[in-house]
C-alpha cells in the first residue's frame, strides 16, 4: 500500500496537469491590469 503522502503527491500532480490550461485565464486578466499602469507611468515620465 502507498503511503498517505504519495496518494497526496499523486492528487497534486493531477491537479497540477489538469489546472494547466486554466492559468491562461488569470493571466488574460493581469494583462490588462498592467497595461493601465503602463500607460500611468507613461504620461508621468513625459511631466
């Protein structure tokens, strides 16, 4: 029998694999979380 922690192991790194393709998600929206503070310290660099 496995022990406790391999099963854990194991149901994190099916958890990691099947969390893979929904990173791009909060990633889509950092993207135009930064785009704002760019453009905010752009029109600061110009004054």
């Amino acid at each position: 029998m496995k022990s406790p922690v391999a099963i854990l192991l194991m149901a994190f790194a099916l958890q990691a694999c099947s969390a893979a393709p929904k990173p791009p998600e909060p990633t889509g929206q950092w993207v135009p979380v930064n785009q704002p503070l760019a453009q905010q310290s752009g029109h600061t660099e110009p004054k």
